[in-house]
C-alpha cells in the first residue's frame, strides 16, 4: 500500500519532476491549494543594495494577475541547483497571498521570475516560472 503514490505517479496520475539541464533546475508541481487573494505590497523592491543594478528596480511592478498567474505556472525547485543554473535578478515585488484552504503565505518574485513563498508550518518554497520572464509577463 506505500507504493501506491510512487505507482500512481508513474502511471501518469500526476504531474512529475521535470529531469533539469544545465541551464534550468529539476522543477517539480508546487501542489499549492486555490489562491483567493493576493496583495502586492512592495513594487521594485532592490534586494542587494550594495550592488547598483543595471536595471532600474522601480520600473519592475506586477499587478495582481501578474502573481495569480505566476502561482498558478510556477514550480518548485531546489534553492542550491537554482543558484548554479539560473541568474537571479537585483529587482523583486513583494507580497501576501491567502489560499482556499484558510492558510496565508509571503511572496517574493524577482524579474527573471524567480521567487519563494513561505507558508506557516511549511519549508520555504523555491519557486520559477519558465515563460514568465520579462517584466511584467502575461499582457
């Protein structure tokens, strides 16, 4: 009976881990509950502030169905192969999101549509979205 979730994951049941290459991470189904909320509480945010980025932060601002849309296309990934794989971005927004189960989580997502998500009782989530680069996606 414990090798049921293994055996219905490789019978296609759901959705499984992509392999990663040398320029992308494993990236595996973040299985989040609904999003039924989402605030944006800081836009441009400059994350290492001894480094100028070359990219003026203010200008990088996602709007609501921006997040909703990165929750929803985003996956999971390792933080240690992230940082050996992707490039990470000096420009963020944050925010808060409430899923349909009652739970509550904080949101970062950079420019290069890397972020994480921390949820009460839960690991922080290394999350990236392939095909949301660029600022703002999804317009």
């Amino acid at each position: 009976m414990a090798t049921f979730p293994l055996l219905a994951l490789l019978l296609g049941a759901g959705p499984a881990c992509t392999p990663g290459s040398e320029f992308e991470p494993p990236l595996c189904p973040t299985r989040l509950p609904r999003v039924t909320a989402i605030r944006v509480s800081a836009q441009g945010v400059v994350l290492w502030k001894e480094i100028e980025p070359a990219f003026p932060c203010r200008r990088f601002r996602l709007n609501e169905a921006h997040v909703r849309r990165y929750l929803r296309d985003a996956r999971q990934a390792d933080r240690a192969a992230v940082h050996y794989t992707l490039a990470e971005s000096n420009c963020a927004v944050r925010g808060t999101v409430r899923f349909a189960d009652g739970t509550d989580g904080q949101w970062q997502i950079d420019r290069y549509a890397l972020g994480w998500l921390d949820r009460p009782g839960h690991a922080r989530m290394t999350l990236y979205c392939r095909g949301c680069e660029g600022a703002p996606w999804g317009q």
